[in-house]
C-alpha cells in the first residue's frame, strides 16, 4: 500500500512502519473488493488493517504470556518487543513469530502462525467541504473572471495532509470548469 496509506495498525504492535508489509491491491492476494471510489480507501483498508491489528496484538500477547510465563495484561508492545512491565524480562516479535510458526507444540490451544485479517466497510465515508467562488460577470458577453476562490475542507483526521491537499487542488478546477461549459436559460424552450 505505501507509506500514503499507512494506518495505524502498525503502533498497536509495537512495530515501526518499516517492519509492516500491507499487500493493497492485488486481486490474487486481497479478498473482494469492488473499488476506491468517493475516497473509500484509506478508511476501509486503514479500518480493517486497525482491526487486523488488533487480533495479531492480542495474538502476540497471547504467545508472548505463554512464552515469558506472565499475565498478558503485564506485557507491553514496544519496539519490536514483547516486554514484561517493570522487568528486563522481553523476547523479540521475531522470536515471537518464530516459534508461532516453527514451535507450534509451545503454544498448547493458541493456533500456530501470526496471520490475521478482518474487513471493514461503514454505511459511509463522507467529508464536509465548502467551496466559495467569487466571480465577476461581464453581462455583455457573458463572460466569467475568477476573483477569489476559498475552500474549506473537513475530512477528520488526514494521515496524509499532501494528499488530501493534491485531492482539493485537482478537484477544484474541474469544480470551476464544470458549470462554465454548462448553458442555463430562462427562456420557455419553443414548443412545436
């Protein structure tokens, strides 16, 4: 997916961005999608990727208690680590993963392998935007001259504000376009 898109996922594991790989995508490895429209990709894959997430934490910490012994409520995830609170008492996620896929018979009734998946799919996904143009019309000719145009935009929490901006940027001008290669009348159409 890149960096663009990259929920929060990663922070409830402890993990730095560059230790996730988030497959975005490709119809052979992604369940069923049917699109990106209206903006939907960032809150659908971010929204299950954060779910996902969430069961491979409780996961970790599940395998991780087994492994050190210990409550999973004393564990924290931090820097790639599984660490046993106010102890030195820590094994890295990679030691997790090992054993979660090589020493399955450590683990008693926890399943073997860290894979994880969940789906997310709100009633809707919908930002507030208010877009002002001030313009200045020659009643002569018809003509259109663009003094000043504002936007105010409210899409919640941006994870990447460039984005979001390039968005805003790319639509405006289509916006301002749009109604001026439109023609409006009062005239009654002739009827025959």
């Amino acid at each position: 997916m890149g960096p663009p898109h990259l929920p929060d996922g990663p922070l409830q594991l402890g993990l730095t961005p560059d230790r996730i790989r988030i497959t975005h995508g490709d119809a052979d490895a992604t369940p069923y999608g049917f699109g990106t429209f209206g903006s939907r990709s960032l809150v659908l894959s971010g929204g299950a990727s954060l779910l996902a997430a969430g069961k491979l934490r409780r996961k970790l910490l599940a395998i991780a208690g087994r492994l050190l012994e210990t409550a999973t409520d004393d564990i924290q995830l931090q820097d790639g680590r599984a660490v046993v609170a106010g102890t030195d008492r820590s094994l890295s996620i990679a030691q997790i993963a090992r054993t979660a896929y090589h020493a399955a018979q450590k683990l008693g009734d926890i399943e073997p392998g860290l894979r994880e998946s969940a789906t997310y799919d709100p009633d809707g996904t919908f930002s507030n935007a208010c877009h002002v143009a001030i313009v200045e019309v020659d009643p002569e000719t018809g003509g259109v001259r663009l003094e000043r145009y504002v936007v105010a935009e409210d899409a919640g929490r941006l994870i990447n504000p460039r984005i979001a901006e390039g968005q805003i940027m790319g639509a405006s001008p289509r916006g301002l376009g749009t109604p001026s290669s439109r023609r409006s009348s009062t005239e009654k159409p002739a009827t025959s």
